[in-house]
C-alpha cells in the first residue's frame, strides 16, 4: 500500500472546535482523503488512532489530557507507518521525536501544503480550487 493510499484516512488532532473543523474543510477541498476523524486531546487521538488506523495525523501540541508530543509516541509505538504532522502555534520547534513535519499555524494553509507535498506523492492532492485556501 503507498502512502497516498494510507493517507486517505487523515485523524485531526486539536482542542479547538474551530480550528479542527477548518482543518477538515481544507483536506477535503485540497486532498484525495475518503475520510477525515476528529479528536479534541491526545488520550481522544490515541484511542481514535488504534480504533481508524489513519494514515495522516495532523496534530496540535497544546492540547488537555495529554499533549500532542506524548500521543505522537505513543501512536508512533502502534502506527509506525502513520505520518504524523504537528501543526502548533510553537514556530521555534523544528524537530520532535515521533513527528514527520512541523509546519507552524502563522505560515497556515501554505506551510501545512508545502509539508504534505514533502511526505506525499502529487497522487494525494486534488486540483486547485478557488476555495482551496483555509
């Protein structure tokens, strides 16, 4: 199976409502995803994880219950194919055990792009829209 293929299932890890659901809306108009889960903490990830087995977690650092560095390793342990990108306000963290790509929320829609790109084939995205910005 090719990442593209394990991609089509993405985990959205964040504690903002609002955040979390603009995430969403912008892999569905920008990726070839088939279905998109949510959870608001790292212990919701977790469980969510080993329940959906995705291949892309795009997740926040602060987060209640459990921050995003703690799930990432756990995940890590029971996913390891999953590429998991953290997407924080944090922009002075580059690398974190357990993550693939750290893209800071100031560089946005552009910046979480530019990381996908680099983990994933073209096959992944869908063509430009008018709407395709978060």
């Amino acid at each position: 199976m090719t990442m593209s293929e394990l991609a089509k299932t993405v985990l959205i890890v964040e504690d903002n409502s609002y955040v979390r659901r603009a995430l969403r809306l912008f892999m569905e108009r920008n990726t070839v995803i088939q279905t998109c889960f949510e959870a608001a903490d790292g212990l919701e990830a977790i469980e969510k994880a080993k329940q959906q087995t995705p291949g892309l977690i795009l997740m926040d650092l602060s987060m209640p219950n459990m921050n995003g560095v703690e799930a990432a390793c756990i995940i890590r342990r029971f996913l390891p194919s999953a590429r998991i990108v953290v997407f924080t306000l944090h922009s002075a963290l580059r690398d974190l055990v357990g993550v693939d790509a750290v893209v800071s929320k100031d560089q946005g829609s552009v910046g979480l792009l530019e990381a996908l790109h680099s983990l994933f084939a073209d096959s992944f995205f869908q063509a430009p829209s008018a709407n395709s910005r978060m």
